[in-house]
C-alpha cells in the first residue's frame, strides 16, 4: 500500500464489520463502513498543499527554461514506454526529448529510453503508486533543461493515485489499451476528466479484440465529463503516430507562443495579474 498518497492511512485500529447494501437491480453488494476520517483528511490536506506547492515551483522552473512537461498516465501495460520510444523515434531529429521514468523497481524503462539516444532520468518508488512533485523537482537537478523543448514524466503505471498529484506538468496524458476495455474511463474517471488527451493505444489489437467499441470508448471518456481529443494510436503505425506527433508539436507551438506572449506583457501588467493569481 502506498505511505506517500494515504493508500495505508485508515485512522482507526481495527476494520469494523462491512454492511451489505442492496442496489436497486436486486444484487447484493459489501459498502465498506463510514468510520472517523477527520485525522486522515487532515493528514491528506497537508500533504497535498505541500505537493502543490513544489508543484508551482516545478511549473515556473520548466517555464523559465521554456520547456513543455507532459505527465503521462496509464494502468500498467498499457504501453507507454513504448509510445515514448516510436515518438522519440519519429520527432526526435526535430525535438529536443528527455523522459522521467516512474516505476516501483527496477530501471528498465529508463534502459530502453537511453537506447534511443535521449536522457533519461529513473525513479524507483518503492512501495509508493505515483511520482510526487518532490521526486521530480529531485529528478530535474540531473536533467540540462536549458537543452531541452520537451519532458515526458511517464508516470507509475496506475489508474487512481496519479490523477491526485501534481506534477508540475503542463499537460496529461491518458492512454485506454484496447486489451483493457473500453468502459475504463467511467470506471476511473478523475484520471480521465483531468486528461489534455486520451489516447486509444494497441489499436492494431482491435482486429482481434472486436469486443473494444470505440465508440462506446468516446462516449465513456464524454460520460465523465470530458470533451478532450481522443485518439487512436499503434506503435506499429506511422499514420496513427503522425496524429500524436501533430498535436504534442502543435502543443509545443501554442505553450511557446503563450510564453513569448507573457515575456512581452508590460511589466505593470504582469504585477496586477501576479497580485489577482495570489488573492
């Protein structure tokens, strides 16, 4: 269980009895109890504020060096190491790349990403099921931002306690295997309302999968209420990747046109707007 998020904090010393509760189809399901979480919510606030102000600290470093961070998320498997590997591949004449790897063990993902001429930066958790702005503000010390357009975060392979820490990334990105289901979205939707972009990956599986509608897919991503791009990409597919690569290149344009736009802005302006953020 995870110590850093508040997986283990239960705030009391032994489980009471769990309470069926009747739905209104006729099944029987087990609710877990309502006991005190005053203790637990508190420890929780805490710990988050202090995540997202190092957050904060993170975002204005990127800024500073005009990088673009995209936090990538996922249940495990679903291929993100691999994504990583073919956009390396197909844009990195053109992009300067570097990946954070998250992982409970083990640097193997950081392995591969270094195999394809990139800089890349592991981070073995433990026992914990996220990164943290922490371990990424650790991260970027190792990192030469300055030579840098954009940092992938490829994130601990979990559809829950990721979509609670901020990173300081500037985008989210979800991908839905095909082998998972295409009903995941309303199952985990925090991760999926917060995504920038959600993409269908292993979609050269769907010929043997015919079970995953993409329709119904979309339609879950919308359910949660989302109205992000949701495309179908294959690491086996120039086409599908060409796709990702416009709009993670169309991504970097727009967040360096933003930025040369706040350098421009009169200085008087910049300490009203700073003033507004703060209040």
């Amino acid at each position: 269980m995870c110590e850093n998020c508040g997986c283990s904090i239960t705030g009391v010393s032994a489980p009471a009895p769990q309470r069926p509760h009747i739905h209104g189809d006729g099944h029987l399901a087990v609710r877990a109890p309502m006991i005190e979480r005053t203790e637990t919510v508190a420890v929780l606030t805490d710990l988050l504020a202090e995540n997202d102000r190092i957050a904060r600290h993170n975002r204005d470093h990127f800024g500073s060096h005009g990088v673009l961070a995209v936090n990538l998320m996922s249940s495990p498997g679903a291929g993100k190491t691999s994504l990583l590997e073919r956009t390396i591949e197909e844009l990195g004449a053109g992009m300067r790349i570097a990946v954070i790897e998250g992982d409970l063990a083990t640097e193997n993902d950081a392995r591969r990403i270094r195999a394809k001429g990139v800089p890349a930066v592991q981070i073995t958790t433990g026992n914990a099921c996220h990164l943290d702005a922490r371990m990424i503000h650790e991260a970027l010390h190792t990192l030469a931002l300055d030579g840098l357009d954009v940092l992938f975060i490829e994130n601990v392979g979990n559809l829950v306690c990721p979509a609670s820490f901020d990173l300081g990334q500037h985008l989210d990105v979800v991908l839905l295997s095909v082998p998972e289901g295409d009903d995941k979205p309303q199952k985990y939707p925090v991760m999926f309302r917060a995504a920038d972009l959600v993409l269908l990956s292993k979609w050269d599986l769907l010929g043997v999968l015919p079970e995953f509608d993409p329709e119904r897919a979309i339609a879950s991503v919308q359910a949660v209420g989302s109205d992000v791009p949701v495309l179908p990409v294959s690491c086996r597919s120039r086409a599908s990747l060409a796709r990702w690569c416009d709009w993670l290149t169309g991504q970097l344009a727009q967040h360096r046109a933003l930025r040369r736009d706040a350098a421009q802005e009169p200085a008087h302006e910049r300490a009203a707007a700073a003033t507004v953020e703060a209040r």
